[in-house]
C-alpha cells in the first residue's frame, strides 16, 4: 500500500528552514520507487556534487543534469543539459538551488514524466517552492521539499 501525502496549507510551515513533518513510510516510499535520479543543478565544485555522490553510494543510480556540463562525464555519467535529453527512464528528479530553480524543475518534470516516466520530484534544501510542489502534485508526481534525499535514505535505511 502506498503511503499518501499532500503539500496542502497546513502542513508546510510558515519558515522555510523549518521542516515539514513527512510521514516516514512516504518517505520510505518514495525512495523504495526510485532506481535511477536525475540530478538538476548538479556542478562538481558546489554542495550538490556532495548530495549526489552519497545518493550515489546508497545504490541509486545518479544522472547529473546541467546545461553548462553538457557533454562533460561526472559521476561516471555524461551529463545531459535536460532532464529530456536524458535517453532512458529516470525515476526521481532531484534538484538543487532556489524557489525559482523549484518551479522550473517542476514543470519540466511536468512535461518530461510521460517520455521519461518520472513519478517524484525532491526539491533539496534551499529549493523551496510550495507552488512548485502543488503544481507537481495536480500532475500526479509525487514531491518531497527541503529534505536532503541521501539523508533520508540513510535514516530509513533504504538500499
């Protein structure tokens, strides 16, 4: 059975660095569906190269996404400058940088799910949009903001 969770008005709190209290089974979940991320705003010299490498390590395989890194191989990946351009199916969209960068992910995902059959958008810490997580909601992803996805895959023991 699937755990459920929505992103209505009273569960996301005022503060941003305040977390939202997401059930531990839909966090399990979630990363029990996911095999292969997309990383959106990777870059090897910022955080998101360390987020990436540890998802990495807990057995997921990991597509860095980022049109300035286009062609280039990191993560033993090349990295596409779209989540579109990616060949093959991609489960989880996670992504890194701010509120805007969140409603960008989002509706790429939105137009990107059918050809990649991607079901979740991870909006990392710092990405917090709550429209963004709505709108990707309505469209039938499933979406967790401001939690580290490596974290929670260590703390639940996924993989």
């Amino acid at each position: 059975m699937t755990t459920e969770f929505r992103h209505t008005d009273d569960v996301i709190p005022a503060d941003p660095n305040d977390k939202i209290a997401y059930p531990d089974d839909y966090l399990r979940d979630v990363l029990k569906s996911v095999f292969k991320v997309a990383t959106l705003g990777y870059h090897p010299d910022l955080e998101s190269a360390h987020y990436t490498e540890r998802l990495k390590a807990k057995g997921f395989h990991v597509v860095p996404v980022n049109p300035k890194l286009a062609g280039e191989m990191h993560v033993d990946e090349v990295v596409p400058a779209r989540i579109s351009d990616i060949p093959s199916k991609v489960d989880m969209l996670q992504v890194f940088g701010g509120p805007e960068d969140a409603m960008y992910a989002a509706e790429g995902a939105i137009e990107a799910k059918d050809k990649t059959g991607l079901k979740v958008l991870w909006l990392e810490p710092g990405t917090w949009n709550p429209e963004a997580a709505r709108k990707a909601e309505a469209a039938g992803l499933r979406v967790v903001m401001g939690l580290d996805a490596a974290e929670q895959a260590e703390r639940l023991g996924v993989r």
